[in-house]
C-alpha cells in the first residue's frame, strides 16, 4: 500500500503526548488480567492478611499514577475550554481569562470534603465508568469516611471459598484509593469490606477510609 | 437452526462491556512490577508473564469461540486472520495485520500498530532483556493450543527496545488432532 504514513517516533516517552484517555478494552480481558495477578500472589503468600496486602500495594501503584493522569488532563482540559469560549472577546480579557481558568484547573484540592468528593466521582468515574454508588460519613469515629458499591467492577468474577472468610479483592481498588489518597497528601488507611444487603444476594462491599492523625488537624486549622 | 454467520471485530466490541483501558494499562504495570520485585531475573519475569498469559489464553479462548461464531477455520492462514482482526479487537480494541508469511503457510507475523498495555511505560537500563507485553505471546499459544494448534509464539519487533512497531512471529509447530476420552467400542 503506496503512502502509509509511518508512525511518529518518539526518542523518550515523555514526549509522547498523553490521549484523552477514551480508549477501551474489553471488561473481559481486565477481569483476565485481575484474575492472574491474584492467582500469582496466591501462590506466594502464607496467609489472606499477606495477600490483601499485596493487592493493596498494587492498587497503590495504580492510584499514585492516576492522580497524576487526571490532575494533568484536568488542567488541559479546562485550558482548551476556556480558550475556546473566549474567542468572542477582545484578545487581551482572552488572554486574561485563559490564565485564571489555567489556574483554577490547576488547583490541588486541600480540603476533606473536596479530596473525596474527587474520589468518589472524577476517579471511578475515568475507572469504572460511573460514580461510587454512596459516600458516607462514619458515625463512630471522626476520621473514618466510607464509599460503597452495589459491585465493585473488580469483584463481579470473583467468588470467595468459604475457608478464605473475610478475604476481598476489592483490597485492589483499596489501594487505589490510598495510593490517590497518599499522594494528594492525604495519608490513610484503607481497607475494603463486604457489607451484607437484605434482599440481595451479593453482599455491598464499602471501601473503609480512616484518616491519619495529622489530616484531621490539618483540616481542623482550616477551618 | 441456521449457522449464525460470524460477527466482525468491531460488532463485537462494541457490544461486550468496556472498561477504561487506563486502568488495564496500569494493572498490567502494577503486575510487571510485582513480578520484577519478586523474581529480579528479567529472563523469569518474562517467562512467567509467559505462563500469566498461557493461563489467560486457555479461558479466553471459550470466550472467543463465543462470542465471535467463527466457523472452524480451514488453514493456519484464516486462523492468523482471526486472531488480528477478530480476536485482538474483541479484547483489546485493536486491530493487527498479518504479514510475513512463510513458503509452507506455517509462520507469519501479526503486527500491532499500538497497544494499549504499554501506555507511559519506558523501559529502564537494568530491564533491557524484558519483553514488556510477553503476555499476549502466552495468550496466543495458549488459545491455539486448545484448539489443537501447537504454535511457538516470539517477539522480533518492540516498540519499548526502540523499534517502530511491535511484531509477534507466531509459527505453527503442528496440530494435534483432538483426542476422544472414550474408546470406541465401548
């Protein structure tokens, strides 16, 4: 075929520019995937507390990145809106408006409530295709936070033998969190916990979230 | 009941479920790290990311046969087809081609133009010898290999080692007919 235009080569894969992010796989070939990874670290731990642990770690390498992937996409996101919806001025309110909105869609998110509301929606939003299904202020103690879902994307082939007890693999999506949690500067502890429903057969499973010590006064300062 | 007629790659993925191929690409790191932090020897990272898709490929094969109606392919050629147009884009949402092929029909190689496992990965110095995505080279043997296709599948092309496209040699070794459990005269 005359004229197939080759592809661009790039030296060093930072400058390689990132996609949208729109691409998709099969659901399948994810859950593959997950299978494998769990099936390698059954092999090589002594126990289920080993195991969750290895799973978290995992999800923690993978929510450090995303947090990264989504805060940079963001920012060029609101840059080409803004630049966008301003042609109709005079160039310099343009040019003015292009960097607030610049800005704005750089900003780091500082407070409690905005980190998890950025978690709970933006973050399995780009994941899993939707929302967390409910986000939760724990009753008991100031610094445990919990979102839930129906079926977590992770576990929907997975089935538990009954000598595993409490084992969830959502300790994946656990890490993933902690690790977007961590690097937001936002440290915690997170574990993941099947919640049995009346009148359903599979049972919630909520991601615990218990903030560190310092969080908590740091947002007390903030007021 | 009439044979259903096979459905095409595209048809197919966009009816099955989807996922953010993000979150595969940075599963799949994630694994490649475990595997590097647990086992260090590059050559047994890549075989057991070997065995990893193997493993993949014996299920995933079912799944394939499915949800795709192929028919039983007549030659090793349709079967290199299938799996670029048919198989790569039902799970990956890519399409390969095949070219290269041997005198005797029995080695060609399926080339990817990209591939969404090696998204923001690059390849340090101490890793060189590392096939990156040797899981899709298990993956192939392993589906072939329950369809009575004894194959060899190896890398010759990788983007990540500073090639321009990633190209898998898939060469057929034989076919092993299919063995009834049961005698006969029983």
């Amino acid at each position: 075929m005359i004229g197939v235009g080759k592809i661009k080569q790039y030296t060093n894969v930072l400058e390689k520019p990132i996609n949208k992010g729109k691409q998709e796989v099969s659901l399948s070939a994810f859950a593959f995937l997950f299978s494998e990874l769990v099936q390698y670290n059954q092999t090589h731990v002594d126990n289920i507390a080993e195991l969750e642990r290895r799973l978290e770690d995992a999800g923690y390498a993978v929510g450090a990145r995303v947090l990264e992937l989504l805060c940079h996409r963001e920012k060029l996101c609101h840059i080409s809106w803004a630049g966008f919806e301003s042609l109709s001025f005079p160039s310099h309110v343009w040019i003015r408006l292009f960097v607030e909105t610049a800005i704005e869609g750089n900003r780091r998110e500082t407070r409690l409530l905005g980190i998890l509301s950025f978690v709970h929606s933006t973050v399995w939003k780009v994941l899993f295709g939707k929302v967390a299904d409910s986000l939760e202020k724990g009753t008991e103690h100031e610094d445990e936070y919990m979102i839930s879902e129906k079926e977590l994307l992770v576990n929907r082939f997975i089935s538990i033998p009954k000598d595993m007890g409490t084992f969830n693999c959502g300790a994946f999506v656990a890490g993933i969190v902690r690790g977007v949690l961590d690097s937001a500067g936002f440290p915690a502890v997170v574990t993941a916990h099947f919640v049995p429903v009346e009148g359903q057969q599979r049972p919630r499973t909520t991601i615990l979230i218990k903030f560190a010590e310092e969080v908590l006064q740091r947002e007390a300062r903030l007021g | 009941m009439a044979p259903v007629a096979p459905r095409s790659g595209d048809a197919i993925f966009a009816n099955v479920e989807r996922v953010n191929a993000e979150l595969f690409t940075l599963t799949y790191g994630a694994i490649v790290r475990q595997l590097l932090t647990d086992l260090e020897e590059v050559e047994e990272v890549n075989k057991q990311l070997d065995e990893m898709g193997y493993n993949i490929g014996v299920r995933l094969i079912d799944e394939f046969l499915a949800k795709s109606n192929v028919s039983r392919c007549v030659d090793f050629k349709e079967t290199a087809e299938v799996i670029a147009k048919v198989g790569f884009k039902m799970f990956l949402g890519i399409t390969a081609t095949v070219t290269n092929w041997d005198a005797d029909g029995t080695s060609c190689s399926l080339v990817l133009e990209d591939n969404p496992l090696v998204d923001f990965v690059e390849l340090p110095d101490t890793c060189q010898g590392l096939y990156y995505c040797n899981i899709l080279s298990g993956v192939i043997r392993g589906g072939l290999e329950m369809v009575s296709m004894k194959t060899e599948v190896t890398w010759l092309r990788d983007m990540l080692r500073g090639d321009d496209a990633y190209e898998l040699q898939v060469k057929l070794l034989k076919q092993v007919p299919e063995e009834y459990p049961y005698k006969d005269d029983e």
